[in-house]
C-alpha cells in the first residue's frame, strides 16, 4: 500500500469565533476534500479537528500517511511527544481534551509522521486547505462546536 499525503489547516475569523477546517487527502490517482465550519470555536481547535478528520476518513486500518500542516499546536504536540505525556496526566490543565483523546483513538490505527510546513507560502496544497477552511468559516452553515469551552 502506498502513503497517504494529508494536508490539514485550521482557520478563525476570531478567535473565538467562527471557524473552519480545510483537508485534501492524496493517495495515488485518488483526490478527496474535506471541510466543515463552526459558529464558535478556535483556530486551535480548528487545526486539530482537521487532523482528526482526515485519519477518520482513511478507510482501512494500519495505513502509511503523512500529514503536512502549519500548526506547530498540533506538529509539535505530536513530534515532541507532550500529547503522550497529556494524556498520562489525563489532559489536567490543557486545552481541547475532547479533541486530542479523539486524535489519538485514530492516530494509533496508522502510521503518521508529521511534517511541518510554513503557513501561506508556496505550498500549493497547504494554501488548498487554508482556502476550504476560510470558506467553510465563512458559510452560512455553522454547526455547533459541541467540544468548545470558553476560558
């Protein structure tokens, strides 16, 4: 089975306020995007529900994927290992617990590794998902962020 190349980015037109993801998922010929909006959430949250998104889409378990965004959050949370360490604390004290426990459920079906790509640069499929999660932000169809919790 080849790599699966995912792009992810998260957007908010406030912060809180409306947000969105934006994803494109590769995998050989195939070509698949993904957005959704929110009435009020974060940009944070967006970044990580945009990952979340993109490995429940895969189909099948135990794929090779790589997934490129510009979210340190979410890059280095990852990279560095702290959301391991999170979640052997049980998330006391950090933000979005709902969303990383959902990440990580998925994130062990696979094989991820991370890379970390500049936000607005060249990367055309980068800039792709920043374009879906601004649009989607920006819709007249926002759902409910039921995992958003005001500071």
């Amino acid at each position: 089975m080849s790599t699966i190349t995912i792009y992810t980015d998260g957007s908010s037109l406030g912060n809180p306020g409306p947000g969105g993801y934006g994803v494109v998922l590769l995998s050989g010929p195939h070509r698949k995007e993904l957005s959704q909006g929110f009435r009020l959430t974060t940009n944070n949250r967006m970044e990580l529900m945009g990952v979340c998104v993109a490995l429940e889409a895969l189909k099948v378990e135990g794929c090779d994927v790589v997934i490129y965004s510009d979210s340190k959050y979410v890059v280095d949370a990852v990279t560095r290992g702290w959301v391991f360490g999170w979640e052997k604390k049980g998330f006391v004290g950090k933000k979005n617990p709902d969303l990383w426990m959902r990440f990580l459920r998925v994130f062990r079906r696979h094989r991820v590794r991370f890379v970390w790509v500049k936000g607005h640069a060249e990367t055309v499929e980068n800039n792709r998902c920043d374009a879906l999660a601004v649009a989607a932000a920006g819709s007249r169809q926002l759902a409910e962020d039921s995992g958003y919790r005001p500071e």
